[in-house]
C-alpha cells in the first residue's frame, strides 16, 4: 500500500512521518482492498492548544473511506483517525461477509 504525507504551512520531521507510516501500515491487516492512503497534516489557527488536525483518506475499490481528527499533538490526531478508520474497515469488511 502506498502512504502520501502531505503537511500543510510546515515541514513534518522524518520521526513524525515514521510513526504516520507505522500506524497507516497496519491499516490491511483489517482489510486486504487498500489501493492507497493520503495523509494530511494541518495546523489550525485556533485559540487553545487542540490545533493540530491529521486527515486520512484510504482509497479502496469502490468508494473510499475518510476520517479526520483534531488533538494537541499530530501523533494523537493520527492515532484517534487510525482508530476511526480501522472501525470502518471492520464495519465494511463484514458488510462484503454478508453478501
């Protein structure tokens, strides 16, 4: 599976990106179809320290699946948007069982 990291008005550093590629990673362990994922790290220009926002897509035959978190660090914000995304995984994978 293919991982494009994008951040948006910053440079993510390389530990940041590893750790992206780790957690995304593991994504086809819940559903073989994965084509690719896009990443999207932003920061919000907001008051309190919750600013940090990470956008996953994962592109799969058929439609594709979309999640997007927002925490005070990049690695919570993506952990939260794997977590989201590994659910509907599951929740499809069981949906093609049914048919």
């Amino acid at each position: 599976m293919n991982i494009n990291i994008s951040s948006l008005h910053f440079k993510a550093d390389i530990k940041l990106e590893d750790f992206i590629r780790e957690k995304v990673g593991k994504l086809p362990s819940f559903f073989d179809g994965i084509i690719e994922s896009d990443v999207t790290l932003k920061l919000e220009q907001a008051s309190n320290n919750e600013n940090k926002i990470a956008e996953i897509k994962v592109m799969l035959p058929g439609n594709d699946l979309f999640a997007k978190k927002q925490a005070k660090s990049f690695e919570e914000a993506v952990d939260n948007a794997v977590d989201a995304l590994r659910k509907q995984l599951i929740k499809r994978k069981e949906k093609f069982k049914g048919l």
